[in-house]
C-alpha cells in the first residue's frame, strides 16, 4: 500500500514538471520584441511574449466570422463568410448581417434555380444554361446546327447530320464532321466522277458520258473501248480515219467510210492490185503506172516518140500526124484532107 502511493506521487510529479515546463514555454519570458516570434510583441512589464496588434495565436482571437491562420498568425475570413463583396466568389454578394457569401440574383448552384424545363445549372459559370442538344437561339447548338425555337431543340442545318436520316439516300451521316457524304459507288455531281463519266441525276449514280466508253459494246462494232482515256477506236486492221492509215494524211492511203478499212487512194498502191489492168504498182513511190505499151497521159507516150499521145479511153498512145491511116494507130484513121491527123474511126 505503502509502495503505491509513493509511486503514485512520483507519476504525478513527473506529469507537473511536464506541465510546468509547458507552461514556460508557452509563455516566453523576453527584455525586447526580438527575442519574440515575428507575429508577437514583448510585453516588457511581464517580460512575456503576447500576441502583436492585427495578428494572432488561435481562433478566439478573431471575429466570430473569421479564424486564425496558424502560418501567418492572421485573421483570414471564414469559407463563406464575408466583410465585403471582395470576399466572395463573383457569383455572391455578401450580406453585412450576417456576414454569409450569397447567391446573386440570376446565378445559380444547382438545377432548381433554373426557370426553363431544358434548362441546367452550369458550375463553371454558375448560370442556367441549356442541357446539350437543347437551345432558345442558334447561338447556344454547335456551329453545325440550328434552333428549333418551337421545341428548344437544335437540329442538323442543310448537308448535316446527327445519323444517316438526316440525309439523302445515297448518302451516310460522317460521325466525325456532322457532314453527309455520298456513298461509295454514288454521286451528287460529276466531281464525284471520273473524268470520263457523268452522274445521272435520277440514279445518282456516275455513268459513261458521251463520246467516252467503259466496253466494247458501247462502241461501233468495227471498235474497241480503250480503257486507259476511255475512248472507242478501231479495232486492228479497221480505221476511224485517214491518219489510221499508212502513212497518216500525207500516206497513199485514205479510210473508206463505209467499210472503216484502209484503201489506196486513186492512183496510189501498195501492189499491183491496187492498180488497174494496164497499170503496175510503182513500190519506190506506191504510186500506179502505166505499163508499158499504155499510158495514162500524153507524157506516157512522148518519151520514145513526141508524134504521139495518149487516148485515156483506151489507154493506148496513138500518132499524132500521118499522110495515110497506115501510119496511124488501130482503132484510127487519117485525116488526109485537111489536119493529117490520126482520128478515131466513126468520130465526126
């Protein structure tokens, strides 16, 4: 019992040297302000530490609506709390009552303070706002929309779109831009096209455009469609024009019309056939001759006798003068009483 009780004071003794020694240090003894912290003053008739004017130790040293902050030992307005407008958010005002920050008139901090039914309290600006999709001016829909003023609904405008419904059939709905395009495969005008195509209205489909071709069946049957700039042209062996031809315009060649084959142009050959009978084909110049013993002009007959010319119904040269029908060709007389020219028998 005895061993008790003395252990008892010595626990107790213990706790008021602590307590003690707290107290000291709690009230700092000084001679001068510099022996206190910054935010004291040295009381120098009790040679104490205290509180200096406009800073404090704790919270009862503040006004009922401000509390002491613990680094800077000053007063500091309480959340919420306010001496003046400057005190609260801009979206309060400060009652000088009772010193509470409050809700200014047209600004909101939640939903209930909104008036219009598709209307919401927006917390970054705290004023009521329109819910998304929903609008009284076009002001408030995305730059791709409108203001349905009746519904205080926005709504895609013209060539936009929320899904493929807003637009045409032959168009779909691009997620990203809110934009119709047109289908792959589809048109809404020739630039959707080849070159070589043009878009039917009625189909909205790109089409063969005229005087172009994608077959051979839209071309003439002596044709082809050739895909690389999508154009008929004669197929081997036929021809469009001159310039198919053997040697272009300028060649001894020209393109029948009727047949589209490349022929010899009168006169001009590229072997004997093409010639007439009494012609042969001259291949240094692919043009007809006469062969000899005919002509086709005076100048055919003149080069072994110029007392001759040509008789292009025959083909055949003949004396030009005589002094009897001896001297003149088959098929002629002479003339004895007034030209001595050879003539054709039963010409007058």
């Amino acid at each position: 019992m005895r061993r008790g009780l003395i252990l008892l004071l010595a626990i107790l003794g213990i706790v008021g040297i602590v307590f003690m020694a707290g107290c000291v240090a709690t009230a700092k003894r000084c001679k001068a302000d510099a022996e206190c912290s910054s935010w004291q003053t040295c009381n120098v008739t009790a040679q104490k530490c205290v509180t200096a004017a406009s800073f404090c130790a704790g919270d009862s040293e503040c006004a009922d609506y401000q509390q002491c902050d613990t680094r800077s030992h000053m007063c500091k307005m309480r959340k919420g709390k306010c001496s003046s407008v400057a005190d609260c958010e801009y979206w309060q005002e400060c009652d000088n009552a009772t010193r509470d920050c409050k809700l200014k008139i047209g600004f909101c901090t939640d939903d209930s303070y909104c008036k219009k039914d598709f209307e919401g309290c927006d917390l970054s600006s705290h004023l009521c706002a329109p819910e998304a999709g929903r609008c009284s001016t076009d002001f408030q829909c995305e730059g791709w929309q409108l203001c349905n003023t009746s519904t205080s609904v926005c709504y895609p405008r013209e060539g936009y779109c929320y899904t493929n419904l807003d637009c045409k059939e032959w168009e779909s709905c691009d997620g990203k831009l809110h934009k119709c395009a047109v289908k792959n495969g589809f048109c809404n005008n020739d630039l959707n096209c080849q070159t070589w195509q043009s878009c039917e209205q009625t189909t909205h489909r790109c089409v063969t455009s005229e005087k172009f071709c994608e077959f051979d069946n839209q071309c003439e049957s002596w044709q082809l469609c050739n895909t690389q700039g999508h154009k008929c042209e004669a197929k081997r062996d036929y021809c469009d024009v001159n310039t198919d031809c053997v040697g272009g315009s300028s060649g001894y060649e020209y393109c029948d019309p009727n047949s589209h084959k490349c022929a010899a142009k009168e006169g001009r050959c590229s072997k004997d056939s093409d010639c007439r009978a009494w012609q042969y084909c001259d291949q240094s110049s692919f043009a007809c001759r006469a062969r000899q013993g005919y002509c086709s002009s005076d100048g055919d007959c003149m080069v072994n006798n110029t007392n001759q010319a040509c008789d292009t119904l025959l083909n055949r040269c003949y004396i030009l003068a005589c002094q009897n029908s001896s001297q003149c060709s088959p098929g002629y007389t002479c003339d004895t009483l007034f030209t001595h020219a050879c003539k054709k028998l039963n010409s007058s």
